[in-house]
C-alpha cells in the first residue's frame, strides 16, 4: 500500500484522510477521548487536570502520569506527530508507575525551582522516547517535541550528573529513527 494510514482511515470509517486530518476532525468537534480510544492510544483526555507543582501552575500540558494512568492536556492535540510523541514518553513513566518502581528525582536546595526536583525522571522519559523514535515509522520528524533539546534541557537541572552520564548522541544513534512495528 502506497498510503497505508490513509486505507486503515477508509476502513475504519473516517474516509481517505492521513492521521494528523483525522485528529483534527475529532479535535474540531470537541471529541479528544474518542480520538484517543480511535487511535488506540492508552489514556485519558484531561484539559483541566490540576497540573502538578513542578509545572509552575500552568494549566496547559501535553501529558502526565498518575496512580491512575497517563492523561493528556490540549498541547498533546496539536498534531498526530505530538500525540504519539506524548504518548511514548508518557508511557516510560506509566510502566515504572504500574511496576512499584519510584521515580528518579534529586533534593532541591532551597531557593530553587521544586521543578529541578523530577529532572532525573524527566531525562529518562525523553531518553525513551529518543531510541523509540522508529516505532513512529516516520512520523517522529513531524513532532514539535525535540527530544534531544529537552533531554538537554532537563540535564542542565541536575546537580550531580557525571559527565559519563551525560546523553550524546552517537554516530551509529541512527538506527533509532529506522521505522520498525515491534
């Protein structure tokens, strides 16, 4: 098939449209849940969720994990591209959050942002994101979620990280773009 995305849209009801023009349709018309179930996406659309303390109160948010699993904020709907991002990243968390695993924080001297505080787990979730790329079978590029400056970003955060824990990319981390289903 030479437009995949657009056959499975056919057949499932939505006409011969890509993706990204689905969600928008579902997003049009107020039905971000439906989109989510549509799409097959684990999660809960959430626009109103109270925002946790690290994110300075602001009510805008692509996604976030709780005991009761991964929501997702009005950002995460801009494009199919930022959705499956969020959703990838939001999934590392998920899985440590099912599996009783606490997640990688540091102590925050005081006088500083308590968002410092969750930037180890912060880097781990978009590492994940960053070597699963491929699974987006090319979509990745598409996505206005630049893994690599926010794995960056988060980086400049913590206070004792060893310059052998830095993440930089390598050469052969090209393999981790390659499009794969599995």
């Amino acid at each position: 098939m030479v437009f995949p995305e657009h056959t499975t849209n056919l057949m499932r009801g939505q006409g011969f449209r890509s993706n990204n023009n689905v969600l928008q349709r579902f997003v049009a018309n107020n039905q971000h849940q439906k989109a989510l179930d549509y799409f097959r996406i684990k999660g809960t659309y959430a626009p109103n969720r109270r925002t946790p303390e690290y994110m300075l109160g602001n009510p805008e948010y692509f996604g976030a994990v709780d005991i009761n699993g991964i929501t997702y904020g009005d950002l995460a709907f801009t494009s199919y591209a930022n959705l499956r991002a969020t959703f990838l990243k939001e999934l590392y968390h998920y899985n440590k959050v099912r599996a009783g695993i606490p997640f990688s924080t540091q102590e925050v001297p005081e006088g500083l942002p308590r968002s410092f505080r969750v930037a180890p787990e912060e880097v781990e979730g978009f590492i994940f994101q960053y070597k699963n790329r491929g699974l987006f079978n090319g979509l990745f590029h598409r996505s206005t979620i630049d893994s690599r400056s926010q794995i960056s970003f988060y980086q400049n955060q913590i206070f004792d990280l060893k310059p052998s824990q830095v993440f930089a990319p390598r050469r052969w981390y090209f393999i981790y773009g390659i499009p794969r289903r599995w």
